[in-house]
C-alpha cells in the first residue's frame, strides 16, 4: 500500500511541477511557486508513504498531500477565473481533491485495500477531467488554427 500509494503521489508531484510552465505560469511568479510548494509536499508525502508503513500513516499523509493540492486548485481556479482556460478545470479537480481527502481517514478501519480504493478512486476521476481537458483544450486550438488560415 505505502510503495503504490506513495508512487501515486510521487508521480502526481513530479507532473504538477513538470507542469507548470505548459499551465502559462513562471515558477518565480506567485502561482508558479504555489504551484511548486504543492509539488513539492505531494513528492515528499510520497517518499514518506514509501518509507513508513501503517494505514494510519496511509491515510494521514495522502490526505495531507491530497488536500492541500486540492486547496491549491480551488485557489488557483477562483482567482483566475474567466482569465485562464484550466480555471473551471481546477474547481473540479479541487473539489475531487478535497472529497478524496476527507474520505480517506474514514476508511483507515477497512484496511489498505479501501484506502487504496479510495485514493484510486479520486485519481480516477481526476484523471479523466484532465484527459478530457486536455482534448478540450486541443480541440478548441485547432478551431483556432483553423480560423486563424481561413
């Protein structure tokens, strides 16, 4: 349970900090380097999930890291709302953040297989707002191109 979860979180960092320049952000800029702090605590959380064993543990950390990236989003989404296009994106993945992180030290008595549920769950879900966001994004870029020649 702490090396998958911990890789999950690992990996989740290492994208949102890899990320931050495609999102239109410096990471010497305030959002950049909000952005990088969350970064940086989801790959620690996940260096400690890997290290140190325990559902407690599990549960305590992963919504630690969880919950503060998802308060991170729905910052980043309110404040630059209608000015940014991964604005609306944010709200939700804050929203699924913050559920995921809630939830988590509820399920410690079920074991690791529900906390791992749980955790998985959220990434789920996530992780198919961002691909469709992602398409979206790429979609609305080509009608753009596609206006721009014509």
């Amino acid at each position: 349970m702490g090396i998958a979860g911990g890789l999950y979180l690992l990996a989740t960092g290492a994208v949102l900090f890899w990320g931050i320049p495609p999102a239109g952000f410096r990471r010497d800029a305030q959002p950049g380097r909000i952005l990088s702090a969350a970064a940086s605590v989801l790959i620690g959380a996940g260096l400690t999930l890997m290290i140190l064993p325990g559902s407690l543990l599990f549960a305590v950390i992963a919504a630690l890291g969880i919950g503060l990236l998802a308060v991170v989003e729905l910052y980043l989404g309110l404040r630059f709302r209608g000015r940014h296009v991964l604005a609306r994106d944010w709200l939700t993945s804050g929203v699924i953040g913050l559920g995921t992180a809630i939830a988590l030290p509820f399920f410690v008595p079920l074991g690791p297989h529900a906390l791992l549920g749980v955790a998985g769950g959220g990434a789920i879900i996530s992780g198919v707002l961002w691909v469709l966001a992602g398409l979206s994004l790429r979609h609305d870029a080509l009608k753009g191109a596609e206006k721009a020649v014509n």
